[in-house]
C-alpha cells in the first residue's frame, strides 16, 4: 500500500496492512532473518554486458541481432539487465557425464519397471 493511498476513508485498510507487515517483520525477526527487500531494477549498457558474458561487442551484437540474448532497445542503444543476463547463461548449462549418465540410468529403470 502506497503512503499516498491512505485517506480517511480507507484508514482501516492501511492499519489493517500496517499491523500485518508488522507481524510478518516480527517473525522474521524472532527466526533470526532479515526481510527481503526487493532491489530496483537497473538496466546495463552493451559495454556493462561484455563484461559480464565475457563476449566481446561484436558477438553481442551478433546475439542481439539472432534474438538469442535478452535485451531491449530505446532508440538506438540497447540495454540489458544483469540478472537476466546471468540466468540466459545458466540455461546454457552442459550436463556433466555423471548427470547424463544418471539421467540415463533413471531413464531405463523406468521403462524397465513399465514392462513389468
């Protein structure tokens, strides 16, 4: 509930949010965390974002241009988010040989287990 949303009207309402915020903040208190607060989103220049990928200008460009890497455009700069851009390289994950070979094992226990 935003501050500028509280008039007589709605008061109830606000204390109502106060006193619930109040008691989620208590517990997280009592449990030893802190509450999370989201951040602000700030968005990273192309030079920012080579930096982070480890690609130089040029392959970004070329990722941009094959819609492969996300980002947006305002006029014509482009910008990028770093979390996104950290979570596009974890799908990018190669499975080690023991992932796959567990998948494969799991894999054929279930067909075996189908057939009876």
């Amino acid at each position: 509930m935003e501050a500028n949303e509280v008039s007589f009207e709605n008061l109830p309402k606000a204390v109502a949010h106060l006193v619930s915020e109040l008691a989620e903040i208590k517990s997280l208190v009592e449990k030893g965390q802190t509450p999370v607060v989201p951040q602000k989103r700030i968005p990273i220049d192309i030079e920012e974002a080579c930096r982070i990928i480890g690609k130089a200008k040029p392959t970004v460009y070329a990722l941009v241009r094959k819609r492969l890497i996300p980002c947006y455009k305002n006029g014509k700069k482009l910008y990028f988010f770093e979390e996104e851009l950290l979570e596009w390289i974890s799908k990018g994950k190669k499975k080690t040989l023991q992932e796959i070979e567990s998948e494969a094992e799991a894999e054929y226990n279930k067909r075996k287990n189908l057939r009876g």
